[in-house]
C-alpha cells in the first residue's frame, strides 16, 4: 500500500508543469510537499563567480535549496518528483530593482488616473504580477506605487492568494508639491484628490512624510529627487528638493531602518542626494564625473533602467505619440543619453544593479533590458550580475536571493541555449521556480 501511495503522489507532482503552464495556481503542492530533484545540465549557481557547473543535481525540500550533489543519482530510498533539465541552463532567479506593478503607459493614462480605484490598481497588478513570474523575475522592487493597492498586492502574494514575485515596496514616493510624484495638469479640486499623503515640503514636513510611508508599510523609501520625464509639468529634470530636505529625509528612514533611493535625472539633484548619505540612484540620466566618484567612494548603487530611456525616446518620436508636450520635450532630451551614462557609469567603477521601471516599457519585457546593458558596455555575465547578486545586495537580502546555495529558497529559471554568449536567451525562459514551487515549464 506505502508503494502504491507513494507512486499517486509522484504521478501527481508530475502535474505541476502543466498546471502552471496554463496558469493555475499550484494548489496543494506546496514547498513542504516533499523533496524536489532537478537535474541540471550546466548550473550558474552563482553569478557573482561566474562559474558554470555541470550536470548537478539540486535537492529541494521545503522550499529551499537543501544540497547541490554531483551527477544526476538519487538513490532509491529518496522519495520525491525528478524534474529533467540537463538540457537547459539554469540560473538564479532574476530580481528586479525597479517596477510599478500596478500601472502601464498606455494613451488612457491621465484618464485612468481618475478613473481607476486603488482597487482597480491592485487588480491590475494582479496581471502584471503574473507576467513578471512567468519571465523569470522572482524577485522585484516596486517603487512609487499606491500604498493601499501595492502593499495589498505584496502581501496578497507572500500569502499564497497571487501568482507573483516577492515585492519589496516602497509605496508613494516622498516628493514635493507640484514635483514629479505630485499629481501635476488637472484642475484644482482634482489635484487634491489625487495627491499622496506623502507629497511634503520643508524639513519637517519631509521627516513626516517619510515616517508615515513607514507606517503604512514601506520596505523603503523612494524620493523624486528630480523632476522627472513623465511628469505633466514643464519644471525641467534638475534638482527639486532642498539639501536640507534631503538630508533630512534620509536621516528618518535611515533611523527606522528604510534604505532611500532616489528618481534622479539632473546631476544637480543626484550629487546632493549623495552627499546627503542616500544608498541609490534610480535613472541617473546626466550623472557627471561628481556624481561617479560619489557613488564609488560611498557604495551607493545605479539603476539604469535602460528600457524606460529606450521607451519614452521610441514614443515621442514615433507617429503614434501620446505624451503631452510636457513629457515629450522631456522624453526626446533624457531618452537617448541613457545608453551613454550607464556606460560611463560601468567604466567608472559604480556597483549596478538591474532594474527597469516596467509599467512604463510592458510588464514582461523586463529582461530586454539584459541587452542594453551589454549595449552600454557590460559584459553577458556582468549583465546577470546585476539581476542576481548585485540586485540582492542592493536591496538587502543577499541571504534570500540572487544564488542558488544550501539554505537559500529554491527561486530558479532555465533557459535553451547560452545567456553568457547571447544574453537574449534570458527574454526565453523556459522555467521557472519560486521557492520550490514550479511556476512555468516548458
């Protein structure tokens, strides 16, 4: 009878490819379900050494990576699912530093803008939370987003309820009135509605803003230290908050343990948030030399987000364009210098990590941005480096992601072919695992 049991069970753990194939949730085939055996063709188990193993097996038991074995033996008396890859590559799973899941650039954004529930938001970011998953993304950062609706959908997932990617949130950004982040081009009595109670001006008036994001939730803290492409205000890309107000606000995060980073375009607002001891800067369209040896010298991080410069220039330039004079004037100066910045960034030696800022290029694209970084100079592998190891330490859980090792959970994808020789392998993955879950098998 005890064979007989155990021969159901692994007929119906096989079933798990097909199931996520079509988008189920895996119900009943939790991570503490039994041992996993996947057998691994060529292992990058962790990006940061750049070594490639070799037909491995790695055993999972609950959830977590328990031990990576030679060869593909289990032995008899090990009960649990084998699943084949010694055809693919296998890679961590892919972190993004950079998204908003409950939004898309689309001709109806201003309109849905006032149009759109929170509710609507979350249930949006069900969709896009989904797409993410299934590209390979295990792990991102959502920046900026409604609290209601983004920390809903976060902890919808850590539950179990949503099909996703583990979040780290900031929620609403800190910024300033009439800034980017604020609402900007609608008439008065809709511009307070539609303003965050995190929009601030003043020392203290800041150091509230930022305790009341922690309050409601925020993992960290994101600031408009600039003005920004998407913004309806023609107020430039330089510099928006005062010094005194940066260092302030990084102060109060940093004393209830938030990280801050910074949307950053203009080299003014970027070195300011830098001296003011800020951990990273998203964009960065005009850093300059300043801005290099700050970010060296302290550690600070650079998220280029490469396919939102290479999104907004396709846009205001193409026939079809739907920003307002305001953000296509914006868009056509920052796009196309991204390219050029990330590069400078790489040569001067500025720690990178891999982000997007999907939900204004499609959710589920994500991993096109692998090809503008190698366009800007970094090497197949150091590309991975920034969505694996150098996004974990970025956003500070080098001990839950970015490595497939004893004890980390089992968050893994697989790919046909070679990411180090074509990094647009990884735009076709064929795999994907969530902490011993499998989500995608092709």
């Amino acid at each position: 009878m005890r064979s007989i049991l155990m021969a159901l069970g692994l007929l119906l753990l096989s079933a798990v490819p097909s199931l996520a194939q079509q988008g189920a949730v895996p119900t009943g085939l939790s991570p503490d379900g039994g041992t996993t055996f996947l057998q691994v063709g060529r292992l990058l188990a962790d990006p940061g050494t750049g070594r490639i193993l070799t037909d491995k097996t790695v055993v999972i038991t609950d959830g977590r990576v328990v031990e990576i074995r030679d060869g593909f033996f289990v032995n008899e008396a090990e009960v649990g699912r084998i699943i084949d890859l010694r055809d693919a590559f296998v890679l961590p799973g892919l972190i993004d530093s950079h998204v908003h899941l409950t939004s898309q650039q689309s001709p109806t954004g201003r309109l849905d803008a006032v149009t759109l529930s929170t509710s609507d938001r979350a249930m949006i970011g069900v969709r896009h939370a989904r797409l993410t998953l299934m590209a390979g993304f295990t792990t991102v950062a959502d920046l900026g987003g409604a609290n209601e609706a983004v920390f809903a959908l976060r902890d919808a997932i850590r539950r179990g309820d949503v099909i996703g990617p583990r979040i780290i949130a900031s929620g609403s950004s800190v910024s300033i009135h009439g800034g980017h982040g604020d609402a900007n081009g609608y008439r008065d009595e809709v511009l307070h509605v539609l303003s965050s109670p995190s929009i601030c001006s003043g020392v203290d008036d800041c150091m509230r803003a930022v305790r009341e994001q922690v309050r409601a939730g925020a993992d960290v803290i994101k600031i408009t230290a600039t003005g920004g492409v998407l913004s309806n205000t023609a107020a430039g890309l330089g510099q928006q908050f005062t010094e005194a107000e940066l260092a302030a606000i990084v102060e109060a995060a940093h004393r209830m343990g938030r990280r801050v980073t910074a949307h950053a375009h203009g080299a003014d607002g970027i070195n300011a948030f830098l001296r003011a001891g800020g951990d990273s800067i998203e964009h960065g369209t005009y850093l300059d030399d300043e801005s290099i040896r700050l970010m060296r010298d302290s550690g600070a991080w650079l998220v280029p987000t490469l396919m939102a410069g290479d999104y907004v220039a396709r846009v205001a330039s193409g026939p079809d364009n739907f920003f307002t004079p305001a953000q296509t004037e914006k868009a056509l100066q920052a796009g196309p210098l991204m390219l050029d910045m990330a590069g400078r960034a790489h040569r001067g030696g500025v720690r990178i990590a891999f982000g997007t800022d999907s939900g204004v290029s499609a959710h589920g694209d994500n991993a096109q941005e692998f090809a503008l970084l190698v366009r800007a100079g970094l090497t197949p592998l150091e590309a991975i480096q920034t969505a694996t190891v150098n996004a974990a330490e970025h956003l500070g859980i080098a001990d839950q992601a970015g490595r497939i090792a004893p004890g980390m959970p089992a968050d893994l994808i697989a790919v046909s072919g070679d990411p180090l020789s074509d990094v647009t392998v990884l735009e076709r993955v064929t795999f994907v695992m969530k902490g011993g879950v499998v989500y995608r098998s092709e």
